[in-house]
C-alpha cells in the first residue's frame, strides 16, 4: 500500500500492546496531520514512549497498526521523511557536535544546509565542540538540530526542553511553530503542560494505555469547570467555604483563592456580602488542572 | 516524455558509509582508555620481549615469533574492545535506539564499526612492522608481510563477533571488565606471549579451542614459523566463530527492543 498526499503523516490504529502482563497500550487511534502539533501528554508510564516507538518501529503492536504516511515505519524512505528526538539518546562524548550534524544529515536525501540548522537550533558555538562537554542544554540543543536536519515532513519530539533555559526554550517554541506553519507535523510528548498549551494545536491525553480525552487545548481545558477566583475581602475562610458552590478555598492574609465549578455564582455571593471586596480576578482552569481532572477521572 | 520529470535527490549511501565509519573511528580515537592500551601495548610488548630482553634460545626466533603473535594480541583489542564497550554504551546511552529510529541504512552501524576495528588493525600492523624491521633485525619476503597483513586486518571480525555479542549482554561500565577477562587468558592460553610448546601439554591441548589460538596459528604460517594445523583448518575455525556469535549477537539484540 502506498501513501499518498491524504494519509496522516503519523497515525495508529486500534494499537494494542502488552509488556508481559501489563497493556502499555490498549486499544488506542491517533492521528497527526501536515502542519499541526498534537501534544500527547499522559502521566509516566501512561504508554507514551511506546506510542512513539511503535510509531517509529522500533516495536511491534500485538494488534493494531503503527503508519508513517500510509506506509509502515520500518520501511527506510518513509523514515527518511521523519525527524526524531528521543528523550534519552546519549550520544559518543567524544564525537564532535559537526560531526554528529554530517553524520545524521547523510541519511537523509534532501537535508537542510548546515548552516540553517545550527542557526535555528542555536548551536553555532557549540560546532568544533565535544559533545561529552556540554551542559545538559547544549546536548538538547544538538539533538533538535539533528532532529531537524533532514527537512523533516513529520517530526518526534519527546520532551525536547527538559534542561533548557528561559532563553532557550522560547527559541525552540520558535523553531517548532516555524515548521508547522511550513506544513511540518509534529508529535509533542511534554511534561511542561504550558509548553503543550503554548504550541498545541491538538492535545490527547493517554492514562493506562488509553486516550481519555482528544481536542484543542480550548476544548480541553473547557471539560473542566473549574475556575479560580482570586480576591480581597473581609470576609472569613469559613464563612466563604461553606458556601455550596466552593470546591476549594485559601488564604494568604486578607487574599482568598477560591476554586469553584460556577464562578459566576461565588462572585455574585462574595459582592453581596462584601461590599468594600477588590481586587476581584477569575481564571479558568488552565491545563495543567484539566490534566489534573482528566487523569484522576481515568484512574 | 514527462517534461516535469526531476531528479529527486538521493541518499548516498557510500557517504553515509564513509562518514558513519570515519566518525566511528575518530570516536574511539579520542577515547585515552581504549586508544592508549590499544595502540601503544603491542609495540611496548614487542620492544621489551623481541628486542631488548629476548632470551634468543636454540632455534626460538622471538624478534620473527612475537612479530606475529603480538600481531594477533594487538588486534584482538579494537575487535573485542572496540565492539564491547561501544556496543554496550550505545545501547545503555539510547543513542543505538536514536540510530534506529533516524533513516540510517541498517547496516552502517556494524559496517562502521567493522571499518573502525580494521583500521586500527591495519595502524597496529605498521607499528610492530616498523619496530620490527628497524630495531628488532626482522627480515621477511614481500609475501610475507602481505599474508601478514591480511591476517591481522581480517583476523579482527571474530573478535568484533565476540566484542558484539558481549556488549549485548552488559553495560558500558561492565563491559571492559568481563572483557579483560576473556582477552588476557586466553592471549596467554592460544601462545600468544610465549610459544606453546614452553607451556604445560594440558594448556597445550585444549589450545584449539580458542580463536586467538587459530589466528596466531596463521599468523606464524604467514611469517614462516612452525604453526600447528592447516590453514583452512583455522580460516573454518575462526569464520564458524564469527558466524556463531553474530548469530548470538543478533537474537540479542532483536530482544533489546
């Protein structure tokens, strides 16, 4: 079968995969398509890293299928289209930075001029370097690059800032959404849940080898009530938490944080019994509580 | 005719060959701890025990004997430790999982390293040959040389077999342990360090099982020293070897997934 322009660049079908007794992955569908982000979050051991190398053939599913662009993973010119950064790949220390970019730019049969990768990955400096003597930042850093350099049409990145600066991580944030308005799709495994917020396009949650929840971060974050009134007021602890909408409330001297299913309610209540109340601010759940919530429910 | 027809670009894969081999190379190069005893044990041993301290008894040519035996020893290490320890690391490191995972062709990887072990074979001949041939008086046909040459540089894929199949089984921290412990006995069990018939006839018997055993023997035919057995004898032996522990190598590594 061969894969055309309408296949998802990186789909999984029905996957099922077990590791002795434990189902890493039961029975899960995921789509990726040209120029969209889809950050797949989930708690460790949730089946994340085996989607993704199931994705990329390094394992077999028990049952199910694993497709590249239409085609299986193993198949060497569809990965070709593909760029990858694993979380853990310690490369020779004593292998210099531009000989790691030569190397991994061979494989590729249209890559990007080294000079464009070391400029959108930021290693400039780090070129005639070894890689065993840099900071745990650089080596991410190398390894996006490698991971870009082949043009790539889909690309892997699992939790590609871990050990980033402030600095280094917007740079890269950059770099990413770059790609995808060039058509790039990309699969994001995250633990930073504003990272995912931040870039995705798409998220899926997977808890014990299932996706339990699949939208836009808005779609997400919307499953979740909740949201976070944040004031100052007379008023006492006790007072405000026996109200029945409040699911949660504290206080740090004068100033409450309340967490509540129907804000609009508390903040009609708060204004009617506090009068002289200020500085009144209501958030909704941002996605980390929705991850939260999704994940407990799954559990 | 299509007028739209393009040439797409292509992979080069003698590239990526040359480049995964050159790198490879380099890598170890500049690794002290397997560079150092590597490159520099062969010739010290040769200086001390063929030239400077050589007991030069009866008909015993050490400068001739040790030329080709240390050979062997010398390049048993880029096989054994070369394959070993860098197998080992790639694969607790997750840069082998990186490997598989990028579009590299499936057999750069061992092909590189094969290049690797063979290079520093080749340097590790040319050492002992110049030592030999300067100060150690060794005086050899053409022939000679050649057929040497060729059995230290071939002579290093069984070890590179074994190198393979150990660091499928242990950890970059481990693995020049266990190692040294099946390099150095049996250098010294195969008559590596001093001919066999100086040994006890129960080391001197079970001798044959050893690979390195099979490779000094062709070594000392190379250079025209009294060797046991026959050449194709030992040529089976050592590719049977090889064959056993790539096969060995390989159901490891399918596992490791």
């Amino acid at each position: 079968m061969r894969g055309d322009g309408l296949d998802p660049s990186a789909q999984l079908r029905a996957v099922r995969k077990h590791y002795g007794p434990i189902a890493a992955l039961d029975g899960v569908d995921l789509d990726v398509h040209a120029g969209e982000l889809l950050a797949l979050l989930g708690p460790n051991g949730a089946g994340k890293s085996t989607a993704i190398s199931l994705l990329l053939g390094l394992s077999d599913p028990d049952s199910g299928q694993a497709r590249l662009f239409g085609e299986s993973p193993h198949v060497l010119d569809v990965r070709r289209r593909v760029g990858v950064m694993l979380q853990s790949a310690g490369m020779p220390d004593t292998s210099k930075v531009s000989e790691l970019l030569a190397q991994t730019r061979s494989y590729y049969p249209d890559p990007l001029d080294t000079d464009e990768c070391v400029a959108t990955a930021g290693i400039a400096d780090l070129l005639g370097r070894r890689y065993g003597k840099l900071s745990g930042g650089q080596q991410r850093r190398v390894q996006f690059a490698l991971a870009i350099s082949g043009r790539p049409q889909l690309l892997f990145l699992d939790e590609p800032t871990v050990g980033l600066d402030v600095e280094s991580r917007q740079a890269l944030w950059n770099a990413i959404r770059a790609l995808v308005a060039g058509g790039c799709a990309v699969l994001l495994t995250t633990h930073y849940l504003e990272e995912a917020e931040a870039l995705a396009d798409r998220v899926a949650v997977l808890a014990r080898g299932r996706i339990v929840a699949e939208g836009s971060v808005r779609e997400i974050r919307a499953r979740v009530a909740q949201r976070r009134i944040r004031c100052v007021s007379a008023l006492t602890l006790e007072a405000i938490s026996a109200w029945p909408d409040v699911r949660s409330i504290c206080r740090d001297g004068d100033r409450f944080e309340i967490v509540t299913d129907s804000a609009e309610t508390v903040v009609r209540q708060l204004l009617r019994e506090d009068t002289r109340l200020s500085e009144l601010e209501v958030q909704r759940a941002g996605l980390a509580e929705a991850f939260v919530e999704i994940t407990q429910e799954a559990a | 005719m299509n007028a739209l027809v393009q040439t797409l670009p292509r992979v080069s894969l003698p590239r990526v060959y040359a480049l995964e081999s050159k790198h490879e190379f380099l890598r170890l190069l500049r690794s002290p701890s397997f560079a150092v005893p590597t490159l520099m044990f062969p010739p010290m041993f040769y200086l001390l025990f063929a030239v400077l301290f050589t007991s030069g008894r009866g008909d015993f040519q050490a400068n001739i004997y040790l030329l080709a035996t240390y050979g062997v020893f010398g390049v048993m290490a880029p096989g054994l430790f070369g394959f070993g320890v860098s197998v080992a690391l790639d694969r607790e490191r997750g840069w082998l999982t990186l490997k598989r995972a990028q579009p590299m062709p499936a057999g750069a990887y061992l092909a590189s390293k094969l290049v690797m072990a063979m290079l520093f074979a080749t340097i590790i001949f040319a050492t002992l040959a110049l030592i030999a041939t300067t100060v150690g008086g060794v005086r050899v046909p053409v022939a000679s040389w050649l057929a040497l040459l060729i059995v230290d540089v071939l002579g290093v894929l069984p070890f590179c077999a074994i190198g393979l199949f150990v660091g499928t089984l242990v950890n970059g921290s481990g693995a020049p342990a266990v190692i040294n412990l099946i390099y150095l006995p049996m250098s010294f069990l195969s008559g590596l360090w001093m001919p066999l018939t100086a040994l006890p006839a129960a080391v001197r018997g079970f001798a044959p099982v050893w690979p390195a055993f099979h490779l000094g023997q062709l070594a000392l035919a190379a250079v025209g020293q009294p060797s046991d057995g026959t050449p194709f004898g030992h040529i089976f032996a050592l590719a049977a070897i090889a064959v056993f522990f790539l096969i060995l190598a390989r159901r490891r590594l399918a596992r490791s997934t």
